[in-house]
C-alpha cells in the first residue's frame, strides 16, 4: 500500500511539472514566440529540436525537451509569425501557413484550435522559403513554400513529416 503512495506522489507531481511546460508553450504560441530553429511545438508541453537535410525527406536527430528547458537554453528565441494561407480542417481545427518573421527564409505549418487558437503542434522549418500553401490530403496536410519545397505532415504525428526539397 505505501509504495501506491510513493507511485501516486511520483505522477502528481510529474503531471503538474507537465503542465507548467503546456502553459509555457501555448504562451509562448500566443505571442508567436518559437525557437530559432528546426523544431516542432506540441500542446503537451515539449519541443522537438532537429535537422534536415536536402539530401533526406525525414527529420534527422530529434532532440525532444520540455518547453521551459528550450525557453532556458534560448530565453529570447524569435518572435512573429505571418500567416499566408488557412484551411479548416474541422469545424473545431484549423491548419495555418506562412513566414516567420525573425527570417524571410524560414516558414511554418500549424494546426490550432479554431475557436480559442490553442496550439496543437508549430512546425517551423529553416530555409524552406513561406509556405504559402496547405490542402488537406487523406491522413495529413501538405504545405508547399514559395520555393517550391513540400512537406507532408501527418496530423497525429507531426514529426514524421516527409520534406521534398525544391
């Protein structure tokens, strides 16, 4: 019975750490704050950090951290986020594009609460040119940038997206 206790404690207070790390990303979003990098933002309160490459349609050496460890790694990151293009995907979802500010050359891809524009996932990619462009496809969404790069993103499971570089 005492170790139900201990266990019980464990994902308490586990579970409030998480969510310190949920409200920090969708401050975060809300301010169209996002690290200056390749990465993905997911609503469940961690960043995933990785590379790619020209040469592989997949991410590469996905790094997964908590949102205040990214913030503290890189507390100023960048900010701005300029949407170019929408679709709904459901009455209550909604997919956006566009460019991110801080740099010209960098786009995202996100999908949203409609109604209250809670974050589910960010996606900004570095060198992609703005997307400018997203339909729906059978299981995801593809966005196409102004370069002519195209990423397919699984709606579930966002970081394994495949990248066909213009």
């Amino acid at each position: 019975m005492e170790s139900w206790s201990i266990l019980q404690r464990i994902v308490d207070r586990a579970t409030r750490v998480f969510a310190a790390d949920r409200r920090i990303i969708q401050s975060r979003w809300q301010a169209e704050a996002y690290p200056r990098e390749n990465s993905l933002a997911l609503a469940n309160g961690f960043y995933c950090l990785f590379e790619a490459s020209a040469q592989y349609p997949q991410l590469m050496e996905k790094t997964w951290i908590p949102a205040s460890d990214a913030w503290q790694a890189d507390a100023d990151g960048c900010e701005g986020l300029a949407i170019l293009s929408s679709v709904a995907l459901s009455a209550d979802t909604r997919i956006t594009c566009g460019e991110c500010c801080a740099a010209g050359e960098d786009g995202f891809v996100a999908m949203s609460e409609a109604a209250t524009n809670t974050l589910i996932w960010l996606l900004v990619l570095r060198r992609t040119d703005p997307f400018v462009g997203v339909t729906l496809e059978e299981d995801g969404v593809r966005a196409t940038s102004s370069r002519g790069t195209t990423v397919i993103i699984p709606l579930d499971r966002p970081d394994r997206l495949s990248i066909a570089w213009a």
